[in-house]
C-alpha cells in the first residue's frame, strides 16, 4: 500500500487500518529479511520464531541467518 502510493506514510497506513504506527513499523522492517528466512516462516519450518524477528536485527543477510 506505501509502495503503491495509496498511503503516504506509515501513520496514514495504520490509521486506515486501525492499528498502532509503531507496530507497521515493526511489521515494516521484516521486509529486510533474507529469502530463505521468510520461507521457513512460510513454509512452518522451524525457526527462531516470529516474535524474535520484531526484535532488531541486522540488515544483513548472512548475519540474520547466524542469528
């Protein structure tokens, strides 16, 4: 929806969708995860959990993985 334009900014997405800007930031950043990564999570693999991945994380592929 930001990518597209339909929304300016992050407090305008969550304002339309009704929830916290701080949690579409949050959710945002899991945009910078590596590939395989978000597969497992797709796919129901295991994995360090979703919840650790809202915790700040590099930007770094290869560093995401060893962590």
């Amino acid at each position: 929806m930001l990518e597209s334009g339909e929304y300016g900014t992050l407090a305008e997405l969550a304002a339309a969708e009704r929830i916290s800007r701080s949690y579409v930031c949050r959710v945002l950043r899991l945009t910078l995860l590596a590939p395989d990564i978000v597969e497992r999570f797709r796919d129901g693999r295991p994995s360090a959990g979703l919840a650790e991945c809202l915790k700040p994380f590099s930007v770094e592929w290869e560093r995401q993985r060893d962590r």
